[in-house]
C-alpha cells in the first residue's frame, strides 16, 4: 500500500501552523484526531485507533469508503480524462447523471445545472428563482421566504436564507439581504401554523420570489423533523401567489429519511431542487439543481435569457462518472431496507437515553438519530466519550447526532447508538457540575 497518508510529527505541527479548519479559529484551538485511511463503515487513525463513522463525513458517505464499485468508477474515469470545461463542450458522465437524477427526482424536475458544492447549488437556485420573476415581468420580487430554524449553505445568499438568530451565522445579519422569515415549522402541522404561513405570505407577496425550505428536515439550522404536511401547505401558497418552491436536499436527498428525497414524504414536488452531499457517495465535491421546464423556459425567453452561472468545475466528469456509480447502487432499492434497519436500531438503543439527566429529547427519523440536550455540550467531552466506545461523532451546540452509512451492519449501528448514549451521559454529567 502506498504511503501517502502517512502522518508525521512535521505534518502535525503544519497543520496546525498553515491549515484552517471549519467552523475554527486560526490557529485552531482543538487538534484534529489524524486519519491515515478510511474503509467500509471506519475510519483509521494515525494513532492506529479504528473508529466507526457515525457522520458518513457529513451525510455523504453513504455507501461507505473504499466502495469496490465506486473505487472501479473512478479509476475507469481517469483512465480517460479526469477535467474538462463544460462551457461549449459535454461528455457522456454529465448527460448519463443528468438523465439519471431527472429520473429519480420528483414528477417535473426535468432539467440540471451542475454545480459544485452544495452551498453554491443555493445560490444558483437562487438566481434561477429571482431571474425567472423578472422574466414574467416581476422584477420587484427578489425576496425568499423561508422558514426558522433552517441551514441552506456558508455562502452569502445561502446564509441570507440560514436562520440568523442562534446560527453560525448571526454576525452577519447586517450585511445580508433581508429575507422573509416564518416561524420554525412544527412536528405536527396545526390550523394556526398554517395561518400564519398563507399569511406571510400574502403581505409580502409582491416582493417574494420564492419559498425555500429543507423538507421534513431541517438539518445543521437544529436537527428538527417536522411534519409533511407543512411541505402541501407551502405548495398552495406557492402557486396561490405565483411564487416558486425551492426544496434544498442536500442533506436529505438520496434516501436519508427514508424516502428517496424528502418531498416525497409529502408526495408532492418543488419547482426547484437542490441536491449534494451524498450525490457522489461521499467521494467528491458536486451538487446539482434540478428545476422544471416552466423555470427552465421562463428564464430562457427572458429579457436575459440566460442563466449567467458557470462554475471553472462544472460538471466535473470525474464526479459525474462517481455520482452515477453512486445513485446507480441505490437503484436496486437495497438502501431502503438498510435504511429503516437503521432506524428501527437507532429508535430501540436511543429511546433510554431520554431519561438521562440533561437531555431534552431524543428523536429519530430513517437514518438519522438525534439526542438533543437542555444545555449547550462541550464538544470534546461528547467525542472522546463516543471516541471511547470507538466511534466518530461531531456534536454541535445542544446537539448529538449521528448520520451513518446505510451500509453499517447492525451491531456496528449499535454500536454508534451506544456511543450517542455515552456521550449524552457524559454530557449531562458535565452540565450538572
Ligand atoms: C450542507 C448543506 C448545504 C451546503 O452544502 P456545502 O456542500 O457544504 O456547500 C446546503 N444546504 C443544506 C441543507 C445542507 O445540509
């Protein structure tokens, strides 16, 4: 095996003098635990301590590292060209993962721009939304309406639709667009909440372009499922006012929740959608927006009747060609059952938790386990808790949680609950002293 992860003292001490990490100072205040490999459902560390991954690496890796049929896409691609521009030329991996995501999607969504991170996918549905408004002639809708609680990206007009209130980023409320902001969602829908949406959406009709959610899951805006039905009452409001409907399945697309893509818990479909994270299994960086042809052909008969967005990487045949092995592997409907294998797991070894001191509740949905706690935990008592049960976590805030691989085998998803478990007792303990 080749070396080429191998870690050092010198390659510690650069990166701690020369590498930022996310969401950390620089120079960081925490060390990173090193990793020298990753295969199936674990991760390896330097020190020779074999964790599992509870994360998937934020959502993506769903099949796993090392996948045989997805190490296989890759080199086959490389074989032949890893990069090409996509301005003026096209290549079969694109067309074979645009036919291949249109025929997954909802009903309608017919049409793909490549993009190549989740947040930038935000932001190019975004213009879509914006642009197609002044196409019909509405150029004084340029506002979103979202709703509490919610995470669309790091980038400027994704976080302008990130709740600012408690999210990381808060310190930018001044400089960001002003959207229009909904209260957050509730687990199950009431008349009041209903109310409150349609009338939302009344009063600010003439400047809203567009309604743009997470479906059923909000995901780093609080790790909050809430009901379907919410999704119905936004698809009414949306084509009472002619505004568009935007679902971000960066996170829950590709089966997380146990439906192929949230909205299809609510059995209905947006006009635009964004999808990442797990698209290439957790491989490489690529997202997409999916949107219907009354978009696609209301902006293109437009007074600019193009979309002015072209990312250096679109369309990056090495991501394509690993992005079309990916949802390939979910096409046997085999991830279903992992899935709601998974679920049923996380419920059973989770559901003690809710009695421990400090914890506020707990809560699961297909392949998602959450504990939520009353205070904010430390976030490295919580991981070496879990480190010590031999399992990767990555808290935030009040929130453990985990995201695992659908292909964990079940005494490894045990294992994964357990440590949740431990790090919520730990947790609690250190909020009680
Ligand atoms: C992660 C995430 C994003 C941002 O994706 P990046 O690839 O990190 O830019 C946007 N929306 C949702 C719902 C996400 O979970």
């Amino acid at each position: 095996m080749s070396d080429v992860n191998k870690w050092t003292p010198e390659l510690a001490s650069a990166d701690r003098d020369t590498v930022w990490h996310p969401y950390a100072p620089m120079p960081s205040t925490v060390e990173p635990f090193p990793v020298v490999g990753a295969d199936g459902v674990r991760i390896r560390l330097a020190d020779g301590r074999e964790l599992i991954d509870g994360m998937a690496s934020w959502w993506s890796a769903i099949h796993g590292y090392r996948h045989p049929v997805l190490d296989q896409a890759a080199r086959d691609q490389m074989d032949s060209m890893a990069h090409v521009m996509f301005g003026g030329l096209t290549h079969a991996p694109a067309v074979r993962l645009a036919e291949r995501l249109t025929a997954l999607a909802p009903a309608g969504l017919a049409h793909v721009f490549f993009a190549d991170s989740g947040s930038v996918s935000v932001e190019v549905a975004i213009k879509m939304c914006l642009q197609y408004q002044r196409s019909q002639g509405h150029a004084a809708r340029t506002r979103l309406m979202t709703v509490r609680g919610g995470y669309h990206g790091d980038t400027f007009g994704a976080m302008a639709v990130t709740d600012p209130a408690g999210s990381m980023h808060q310190l930018w409320a001044d400089v960001l667009p002003r959207h229009v902001f909904a209260d957050r969602p509730p687990a199950t829908l009431t008349e009041e909440y209903a109310a409150h949406l349609a009338d939302l959406a009344a009063r600010h009709a003439d400047t809203l372009a567009a309604i743009i959610v997470e479906p059923v899951v909000q995901g780093a805006g609080g790790m909050h499922f809430y009901d379907p039905e919410v999704l119905k009452v936004l698809r009414a409001i949306c084509d009472e006012h002619g505004l568009l409907l935007v679902f971000d399945e960066i996170a829950t697309g590709f089966g997380r929740t146990g439906e192929l893509f949230a909205a299809d818990h609510a059995g209905l479909a947006p006009d635009i959608m964004t999808v990442g994270k797990a698209m290439t299994g957790g491989y490489l960086t690529m997202a997409a927006v999916l949107c219907t042809t009354g978009v696609a052909h209301g902006i293109s008969s437009g007074e600019a009747p193009v979309l002015m967005h072209g990312p250096t990487f679109m369309a990056n045949p090495l991501a394509c060609a690993v992005a079309y092995a990916s949802t390939g592997l979910l096409l046997d409907g085999t991830w279903r059952a992992q899935v709601a294998g998974i679920e049923k797991l996380l419920t059973a070894h989770l559901e003690p938790a809710r009695e421990l001191p400090g914890v506020a509740d707990v809560r699961v949905l297909g392949a998602i386990g959450v504990i939520e706690m009353e205070q904010p935990t430390d976030m490295r008592t919580a991981t070496k808790a879990a480190m010590d049960e031999g399992v990767w976590i990555r808290p935030f805030g009040k929130l453990l949680y985990v995201m695992p691989p659908y292909v964990t085998p079940e005494e490894d998803v045990e294992r994964i609950a357990a440590a949740l478990v431990a790090a919520a007792r730990a947790s609690g303990a250190g909020s009680a002293a």
